[in-house]
C-alpha cells in the first residue's frame, strides 16, 4: 500500500514525459487526467496514516500541501486549455508548455513528499528549473527581463538556503527530518544556518527583502502561471520554513521570522496603494499573505493552524484572481487598471467572481482567508502586546481598501462598450469553482486540525 | 591541506578581483572559467584524499559545466556579435568597482571572525565567504547578462569549496550541484540567448516592471 505515497510524483513526471510526443491535443488530456488522478490520490492519503520511509515523510502538513498543490494544478491546466489560445506568439509550442507544467508539479510534490531538507532544497530549486522558461511564455522582452531577475535573485536566495543545510548539518550530522524532529542540540551555528534558511526559502517565498522578483513575475508570467507561483509555490518555499522551524524551535530563529512577516505585511500594504497595474497589484497581494503566513507559522499552535487556513484558502482565491486577470487581459489586452472599465456589465461572470475572490485574499469573511487571519491575530496578541496586532490590522485594512477600491473600479465603472463579449467555458467557470473553494475551506477547519495534530482524517 | 586550501582560496579572490575590475566580457568568462578549473582540481584532489565519490562527482561537474560547457558556449555567442564585447555602462564605475570589491574582501573576513569563526575555528574559513559577497557585488555591479550570470556562478563555486573543504560528506551536494548548474544552462540556453535575439544583453529598466 506504500506506493500510494509516490503516486502524485509518478502521475505528473509521467504526464510531462507523454507531453512530449507531438499529438495534436495529447498534451492536454494527458495532463488533465493525470492532474485528476493526482487530486484523487492526494484525498485517499488523508484517509491513511502519516508515512514515513528513508525517501518520504508523509504527515498532516505534508497531505494538506498536497491536496493543495494537485488541485490548483489541476485547475491551472483545465484553465491553461483555453488561456493559451490567446498568447499570439509563444515561446516554445504547446506541448513543451505542458511538459514544464507537469514537470513544474512534479518539483512541487516532491518538495512536500521527501524526508530531508537536502532533498526539499532539491526540490525548491528543481521548481526554478522547471519554472523559469514558463514566465517567458509570451515571448516578449519584458517577460524575458523578469525571468532573469526570477532567475537571478531566486537563485542567490537558494544559495543562502544552501548554505543554510550545510550550517545544519555540519551540527545535527543529518538532514534526515524524521530524526531531526526527534530533537537537535542547538547551538549558535543551528540557529544561523535556520535564520539563514528562512531568508532562503523566503526568497522563493516573496518574503521581504528579497521579494522584489514576485510582482514582475506575476507581472509578466502568463496568467495560469501567475496563478500556480501564487497559490503553490510561494506556499510549497514556506513549507520549507515551516519545517525548518519544527526542527529548530527556538525562540531567535521564530522572532526573526515574525519581523521578516510583519516587514512584508507592512511593505506590500503600502506598496498596493500605488499600484496601477492589475496583475501587480494581486502580486502584492500574494506577498502580503504569505507574510502573514511566515508570521503564523512562527508563532505555532493556533496561529499555525491559521496559517495552514490561509494557506489553504489564498491558493483558491488568489488562482481565481489570476486566472481572472488573464480573462480581462485577453478582452481588454491591457494590464493598465485605468484602462478597465466595465468588466460586470462587459464580462459579467469574470467581474462578479473577480469581485468576491478579491474579497477573499484580503481576508473578508465568510472566506477561509477570514478565519485563518483571525486565528494569527489572535497568536500575535497571545505573544505580543496589543499594538502588534492593531499594527498587522491596520496594514491588513491598508490592503484591503486598496485592493477592493481598484478591483471595484474595474468592476463596476461605466464600460466603454456595452457589448457582452464574454462566453460561458472551461476560462469562466474555474475560477469560479476556485472562488467556491475558497469559501468552502471554512467547513474543513476542524478536519484541517485532525490532520495537523493527528496525521490523518479517522 | 589547510596551506593547498589558502592557496587556492588566495588565486580565487585574485581572479575574481579580476573579474570586478576588468570591462570586456570575454576576459571575464576566460577568467571565471580557469577559477573553475582550480576549484574542480582542488575538489578532485580533496575527494582522492578523503575518499570520497560525492566530492569526486563535484569536481568533475565542476569542470564540465563551470569550466567548460557554460564558458564556451557564452563565447561562442560574443564571437558572432563583436560589438558586444565590452560593457559601455557598468552600474558602478570601475574605479569604484576597484575600492568596492577590496573592501568586501577585508569585510568578508571581518564578519566571518565575528560570526562563524566561533564554531569554525578555522581562520581560512574566511575566503569562502569573500567570493560569495565577490559573486554578489559581480551581479549587482553590472548590467550584463553574462557577467550576472558569472556572479552567480562565482557563488555556487564559492559554496562548493566552502562545502568540500569545512564539511565533507553532505549527502545530497551532487544533486544540489547538479541542480544549480542547471539553472545556468536554462538561463544562458533560454534566456540570455532570446534576449540576444532581441538585440541587447543588458538588463533594462521596462515601465512595465517598475512599482
């Protein structure tokens, strides 16, 4: 029954492989099939037992991640199906898109699945490989310009997450994370080389400071690969942090990453005020969250199951966002906010969902997004004196009137053109779906729970 | 061994000094490419010494993908475009690049001493260190795609003989080798190579990217 556990990686790396063979439309049903079995598989896990052999390491955290993962990919290629169609001269043809999809899925899953941090920076790092020419898809000079900073910084940050590992195992003798949780004698090197990993990770994570890569990425990446950094990756590099910090629980290494979230918070709230293109804005965004998630994960208990909330519920809503994004830019071929008006009444599915799943990532209940913020505020105020938490609230109001003031203003603003150019397919309705998801994580808390504490749904 | 390590480590920051200072491209990618060489050799000999495969394996990537590989393939593409040879506009002017790049030696040590020194205890340890803020400075400094690229190599081969010599045996470094390097070649195969296409290597400022 063991090999249940490496089926998620079997489906994606054999998936990329066929995408490979030059058939038309091959490529896309042999992706969706194996993004479905994927989905499937990773539900089953979390009706079976935490697992743990010399390759893997299978508990809660990890069935969480990849539920997470298979799903969003699952709808990045239903999406991608009808997005690519309106990319006019791509980089590379349809079939090597899918091959890096899947291959991009596949570093992902395995990042969750392995049983130790050498091999978890493998993974991290396999993503850039698998990722970088996707952000070039549209072949154009800008898009080329952020893939190299995406490369450039990405890769400077997982140099730092290196030498991170090498700190660690020059104290612990292992990077095995099984006999690592069993407990580590810490001393000062541990606790830099942890320090130093937080900033690694975080790197990929779009933690400050080293965020600035994220919103030209999103910026310039085609929408269903927006969508995929934002929703998974960015979660699956702090998954890294969050074991990292269940390895070292110390208090310095969890201080330190507290300020690195609440300085991202804070930086991306006030950067979303000046903002005037869409897709930036939601790139802001995403780093706004996943601050909020580094300062969750560092203060554990029920700011960690918050975190684990958020990050759960941001993936759905913010993939909706930019699948959005990309449905907008494709009829208004402008990324320009002023120049969006009109999109309930032009496109009225696209700008009604774009409306609630913008609520969603800026934590307005009754989204799973809500609960998970309010379970990390209520971790900062047990730690911390009040005015930390009325500061993260503030920064989080800063990013929500942003956010929903722009968003509103494309929405419900007069239209140039009354002409409904909108039509009902796979493009409409998924992020739709994605929206009702994030809403449904609220009714999955206490099984969410279950499996943090326990391993497994009984 | 502590005195081969400070030796090579002593010709790495002389090279890469030179790469801080020097303005035509070509130098550059034949001076990193001999940093690599020593550093593949350093590691072979390491790996024959403290009999180890993994060490071994590194040397060889090494050489093929650092010394060789990426080197001549970045050559062969300035030779077709001549003009391109030389970087007009570095960010930092030379001359500052020169007082920049001495300083960072001599805060490298410092730091180490002051940080990692105390667990380490070994004073060489230092060197290391140096080239990794020298790989840095080398991609901040400059607009060019291939010198960024050659900081950011200059890094991985700074972590590679941090790693062989301070601590041995790390179980997964051929694979985190073999990753990193291929970040390399997807950068120079997918990228720089486009970008060269579209009529320029240098990095520039869109509006689009700006905010």
């Amino acid at each position: 029954m063991n090999y249940i556990y490496t089926l998620p990686m079997f489906f994606t790396l054999a998936a990329s492989l066929l995408c490979l063979v030059k058939k038309t439309y091959f490529e896309e049903v042999v992706s969706i099939i194996a993004a479905f079995s994927t989905v499937a598989v990773a539900f089953i896990m979390v009706f079976l037992p935490s697992y743990t052999s010399h390759y893997l390491y299978i508990d809660g955290l990890s069935k969480i991640m990849l539920i997470m993962v298979s799903m969003i990919y699952a709808s990045t290629v239903m999406f991608s199906t009808t997005y690519m169609k309106y990319i006019d001269n791509p980089s590379f043809e349809k079939h090597f898109y899918y091959f890096l999809m899947n291959l991009f899925a596949f570093s992902m899953l395995f990042t969750v699945s392995v049983n130790d941090l050498g091999l978890i920076w493998v993974g991290v790092e396999a993503t850039t490989v698998t990722s970088a020419l996707l952000v070039a898809t549209e072949n154009t000079e800008t898009s080329i310009e952020a893939t190299w900073r995406y490369i450039i910084i990405v890769s400077v940050g997982l140099i730092i997450s290196l030498l991170a590992n090498i700190f660690i195992y020059s104290v612990t003798g292992t990077l095995n994370i099984q006999q690592m949780m069993q407990g580590v004698q810490t001393n000062k090197i541990l606790v830099l080389g942890a320090m130093m990993a937080v900033i690694g990770y975080g790197t990929k994570g779009g933690i400050f400071p080293m965020h600035t890569w994220l919103p030209d990425v999103h910026g310039k990446a085609p929408a269903p690969v927006s969508a995929a950094f934002s929703g998974i990756l960015l979660a699956v590099a702090l998954y890294a942090v969050a074991r990292i910090m269940q390895i070292v629980n110390v208090g310095t290494v969890k201080e330190f990453a507290f300020w690195l979230g609440l300085f991202t918070v804070a930086v991306a709230a006030t950067l979303m005020i000046v903002q005037k293109n869409y897709k930036r804005l939601f790139a802001y965004s995403t780093m706004e969250n996943m601050g909020m998630m580094l300062m969750g994960l560092s203060l554990g208990k029920y700011a960690f199951i918050g975190a684990v909330i958020l990050t759960l519920s941001h993936a759905f809503a913010k993939s909706s966002v930019f699948y959005l994004s990309g449905n907008i830019l494709a009829r208004y071929k402008s990324k320009k906010i002023e120049n969006v008006k009109g999109v309930s009444q032009r496109m009225p599915f696209t700008g009604y969902t774009l409306f609630f799943s913008a609520l969603a990532v800026t934590g307005t209940p009754p989204f799973g997004t809500f609960i998970g913020e309010l379970l990390i505020i209520y971790g900062i105020l047990k730690y911390f004196p009040l005015f930390y938490a009325l500061l993260v609230i503030s920064f989080l109001l800063v990013a929500f009137i942003s956010i929903n003031y722009k968003v509103g203003s494309m929405v419900f603003s007069k239209p140039t053109d009354t002409v409904v150019t909108e039509r009902k397919r796979v493009g409409t309705i998924v992020p739709i779906v994605n929206t009702l998801l994030a809403f449904l994580v609220i009714f999955f808390v206490p099984q969410i729970n279950q499996l943090l504490s326990v391993g497994m749904i009984k | 061994m502590r005195e081969t390590f400070a030796l090579v480590g002593f010709f790495e920051i002389l090279m890469v000094l030179f790469m801080q200072w020097e303005i035509y491209t070509k130098k550059i990618i034949t001076t990193f490419s001999i940093s690599s060489y020593i550093i593949a050799l350093f590691l072979f000999y390491l790996g024959i010494v403290q009999n180890s495969p993994y060490v071994i394996a590194l040397s060889l990537i090494s050489a093929f993908v650092r010394g060789f590989f990426i080197p001549w393939y970045m050559k062969r593409r300035i030779v077709r475009d001549h003009w391109r040879e030389r970087e007009i506009k570095p960010v930092i002017s030379t001359a500052m690049s020169i007082v920049i790049s001495l300083l960072i030696v001599v805060f490298a040590y410092v730091l180490y001493r002051i940080t990692f020194y105390n667990s380490i205890h070994l004073v060489e340890g230092s060197i290391p260190m140096a080239l990794l803020l020298q790989g840095a400075f080398l991609i901040i400094s400059r607009r060019n795609a291939f010198i960024q690229l050659i900081g950011y190599m200059t890094m991985e081969n700074a972590l590679f003989l941090f790693e062989g010599y301070l601590f041995p045996g790390l179980p997964f470094i051929v694979e985190a080798g073999i990753v990193l390097d291929l970040i390399g070649i997807i950068a120079i195969a997918g990228v720089v190579v486009r970008m060269m296409k579209n009529s320029s290597v240098e990095m520039n400022e869109s509006d689009e990217l700006r905010g």
